[in-house]
C-alpha cells in the first residue's frame, strides 16, 4: 500500500502540479494590462501571436501528461488534451474582457489552437516528447527502495 500512495502523489507532483503552475502564470500574465511594449506594431502581432502559440502548445503537453499516465497518444486523449487547452484558451479571452487595457479576442483563440494541434502532432511524430523529462531522470535510480 505504501508503494502505491508513493506513486499516486510522485505523479501528482510529476504531471499534476506543473499544469496547474503553467495555468496559473497563463492567467497572471492575461491579468496585466500590459505586457511588453514593442515599438513597431508588426514586431508587437509577431511576439504576441508567437507567444499564444508556444504557450498553448505547452499547455496541451502538459494537458496530455495529466490525461494519459501510460503516456499513449491515442486520438482519444489528443483530442481531450486539444479540447482542455482549447476551452482553457476560450476561457482566457473571456477573462481579458474584464481587465483594463486588455480585449479578448477569436484570432488569439485560433493561435492558441494551432499551437495546441501543432503539440499533438508532434506527439505523435516524436517519441522523445512523449518520455521527456523521464528519459533524463529516471525515477528507478532515485528510489531507494530499488535498491534494498
């Protein structure tokens, strides 16, 4: 029994805690009413539009890692993981119609997607994505129950 309580909240810690810490500064840095300045406009769409899609690709592998402990990637968990960001992106757009300086809009939901699909693809494509960070550390070396 303690073998299985130590797994349940190693992964807690492993997949659980990073996504909620990633939403978390997702919705911190949409409650500023400025974030960086850029001085010509085409620079400021360029980084902004960059950023949502970097920032939901991320999400959606963090989503994945939540949704799939085997790490399988299945159509049925990559949809689930595509369907979480993107209500998550939808949500964020929400949100900045409330803060000062900030509006929501579809075309940063769009971006938020293609990111979020551009993951699942690569999942797909790449199995080193689907066993990073544990490909570095393996958590067999650490336990020291392996050893006794």
């Amino acid at each position: 029994m303690h073998k299985f309580n130590t797994l349940i909240w190693s992964r807690w810690i492993r997949d659980y805690v990073p996504l909620m810490i990633w939403m978390g500064l997702i919705f911190g840095l949409s409650h500023q009413s400025v974030l960086v300045e850029i001085e010509h406009a085409a620079g400021e769409q360029a980084f902004y539009k960059t950023a949502h899609f970097v920032v939901y690709a991320i999400l959606t592998w963090l989503w994945w890692r939540v949704l799939s402990a085997r790490r399988e990637v299945g159509w049925s968990v990559l949809t689930g993981a595509l369907g979480l960001t993107v209500l998550y992106g939808i949500s964020d757009e929400i949100h900045q119609l409330f803060i000062l300086g900030r509006y929501g809009r579809i075309a940063d939901v769009l971006f938020d997607a293609s990111g979020a699909l551009a993951m699942i693809l690569f999942l797909r494509q790449f199995k080193w994505l689907r066993r990073f960070p544990e490909a570095i550390v393996s958590y067999e070396v650490l336990d020291d129950t392996a050893h006794t």
